[in-house]
C-alpha cells in the first residue's frame, strides 16, 4: 500500500528491502530503521483516516457565500455560514442548517430540509418533500426522491401510481456518486443513522435502512423491502420486493434474496441462504459431477 510520493505510508506486512522517501509512516509494527516519525497502531487504516482527518479535515470552517447565480424560492431559510455554489436552484420553503456546503448545479424540490454540516456535490437532484439530517455527504449524480417503479395493469395497459410519499435521511449518512433513492408511496422511504451507500445503488419506494449498514457497489433494494442495524450488502446483491434482513446479516457479493432472514448470520447464492449451507450445496454438486463423468 505504499506510494513514495505520499508523505503517509501504511503497512500491514512490511516488504522485503522497504525502501522511503516518506517522513511519517503508519504501521502496525515499529520499523527500526526508519528514523522519522512512526505513527503505530493495531489497525493502520484507521490510525490513517484519523491522521488525515487531523491534518485535511473534511468538515471545516469557511466563509458564508451564496453564488448569485443561484436560485432561491420564497420562504428559503438558512443558518449562517452556508455556502452554495454556482446555478444551483432551490425550491420553496427550504431551509438548510449552518456549516453545509452545496455544489454547483444541485437541485433542490420544494419542501426540504437540508441538516447542519452536510456536503452536497455537483449534479445532485434532490425532489421535493426530502429530509436530511446532519453531517450527510450526499456525490454528484445522487438523485433522491423520485418516484418508485410502481405500476398497475389495467387490461393492456400500465397505469402509473402517483407517488406522494418522502424521502428522510439520518445523520452520519454518505451516498455515492449516482445512486438513487426513491420516494414512498404514500409513506416513507427512510435511511438511519450512520448508513453507508455505494456508488450506483437502487434503493426503491418505502424501503427501510437501519442504523449503520453498509450497501456496496450495484447493489438492488425492492420495494418495501427492509435491512437490519450493521448489515453488509456486498456488491451486486439484489433484495426483492418486500423481504425482511434483520441485524447483523452479511450478504456475499451478486447474492438474490428472496425471503425473510434473521439476523447474525451469512448469506450467499441464489435464492440466498446460510453460507456454510450454500457451499456444502456446491461441494455436493461437484462430488455428483465427478461421479457422473
């Protein structure tokens, strides 16, 4: 994981003839060699975001500045300092908390709230009636609050369900850069505390997202479906319409759900079952395999 251009290095196992440019290195174990500073640490990526976080912090004082070429409706409320980019537009009553920075060109729907200390990037679409508590990063082509996929056939024809419910977002959140959240029906989609988005995630109309779970990259999340308190959605999963994964559940990479789970547990394949079951199931494939060729 070194790169000698960096002034920070970081290493789990220390490579045969370590060679540095670097004045500070992270490490779990102390170099003896190396004559500059050493920050030790059981964990080095964690004592890494740390000092980073020390020296680059990412939520930091500015000076308040609105752009002119920004666009504001009536009753926009603001906490000072705030600053907001170039060609952003904002909706009616709309108010936003002290400390949160939005990009260039982000919109913002009627009836929103907008926390303290949030970070909003460029291209943002942001529909009306959406929440968003403090401390949320939210990357560029993020769009939240659009309707759900929801239709009802009616002979040869799809009717449109109106979509009128919301978004809410908790505090702590961060969403990757174009992944999409949909408003509820008539209720609402939530996203807890502490949660983590992936780039190019689908979360659809009146899921529920518990306090610090993790959805990685491409990850698909059906209507009404809900996911426990500290999951981990690997890439690529997919979870159907309306199925319960509850606390502390782990679902391996391009795994399908299909049916309510409890939590503490593993799950992989499709359907998605215990992953020490899914691979006794290929170990027995296999044996029949081979017995058959």
């Amino acid at each position: 994981e070194a790169d000698e251009k960096s002034f920070i290095f970081i290493f789990r196992k220390l490579p045969d003839n370590f060679k540095t440019k670097a004045k500070v290195i992270v490490t779990k174990e102390k170099i003896p060699d190396f004559k500059y500073c050493q920050v030790i640490h059981r964990n080095p990526r964690l004592a890494m975001a740390e000092v980073l976080e020390t020296l680059f912090p990412l939520f930091k004082k500015f000076d308040h500045s609105i752009h002119s070429s920004s666009i504001t409706g009536t009753s926009f409320q603001f906490q000072e300092p705030i600053k907001i980019g170039a060609l952003s537009v904002f909706g009616d009553n709309v108010s936003i908390g002290e400390g949160t920075i939005i990009h260039s060109n982000v919109s913002i729907g009627n009836q929103c709230e907008i926390g303290k200390n949030c970070i909003i990037h460029p291209n943002t679409t942001i529909y009306d009636n959406t929440k968003i508590g403090d401390n949320t990063i939210i990357h560029g082509g993020v769009v939240i609050g659009a309707d759900g996929f929801g239709y009802e056939q009616n002979k040869n024809i799809w009717e449109k369900i109106n979509h009128l419910g919301s978004v809410v977002i908790g505090n702590n959140v961060e969403i990757g850069a174009n992944s999409c959240i949909d408003r509820g029906v008539l209720g609402q989609t939530s996203i807890a505390n502490g949660v983590k988005i992936d780039n190019l995630v689908q979360v659809a109309h009146n899921c529920e997202v518990s306090e610090n779970t993790i959805i990685i990259a491409g990850a698909l999340l059906g209507g009404s479906s809900k996911i426990g308190k500290n999951c981990i959605l690997a890439g690529d999963v997919c979870v159907s319409d309306g199925v319960t994964v509850n606390d502390n559940t782990t679902i391996l990479a391009r795994s399908g759900v299909t049916k309510n789970h409890h939590g503490n547990q593993i799950l992989s394949g499709y359907p998605a079952i215990n992953h020490k079951e899914e691979t006794k199931h290929h170990a027995k494939l296999r044996r029949l395999l081979k017995k058959n060729i």
